[in-house]
C-alpha cells in the first residue's frame, strides 16, 4: 500500500473498497445498498479487505494471516411478497 503507518493504510484501503463497491452497484444493488445502509457489514466488509491486504513494515510478505470475521452478524434475510395468484379467475 501507498501509506506505511496502519491508520493511513487503512484509510486508503477504505477509500479504494468504496470504489469498487461504486464501480460495481450497477450490477449488485444489494451489496451497495448493504455497504451504505448497514454498518456492521460495511465494518466486516472493511476490515475483511484491509486485513487481507495490510501488510505492516518488517513482516515477511506472503505470510498467513488470520481473519476473524466470525462476530459479524449478517441481517434476516428479506421475504418477497406472496406469490401472485396468476391462472385464477377474476371476478
């Protein structure tokens, strides 16, 4: 990454995150209406990303890292409205 110190690394990794979550809500409104409108999956997201490119000074390049991202917890799912009656009669 550009910035070497942690909080600047991972600024820039937020601000290149949100530009591809731009970049691709024309094809997936759901994951750009849930990294705008829910902050614990902009946070998971976030830290996710950052932690898998975040490299600090001094640390072998390449080496495992560990990502927990087992304290997100992901929103009740959306229910569609009920199946339309279609092929009944209308009266």
């Amino acid at each position: 990454m550009k910035n070497s110190d942690e909080q600047n690394a991972r600024m820039e990794s937020e601000r290149a995150l949100q530009q591809v979550i731009f970049a691709i809500m024309a094809d997936n409104m759901e994951l750009f209406k849930q990294f705008q409108d829910n902050p614990s999956f902009k946070k998971w997201l976030s830290d996710l990303v950052f932690n898998m490119t975040y490299e600090p000074q001094g640390k072998k390049q390449g080496a495992k890292k560990t990502i927990n991202y087992s304290d997100y917890q992901a929103p009740a799912s959306k229910v569609a409205e009920e199946t339309a009656p279609y092929g009944t009669d209308k009266k």
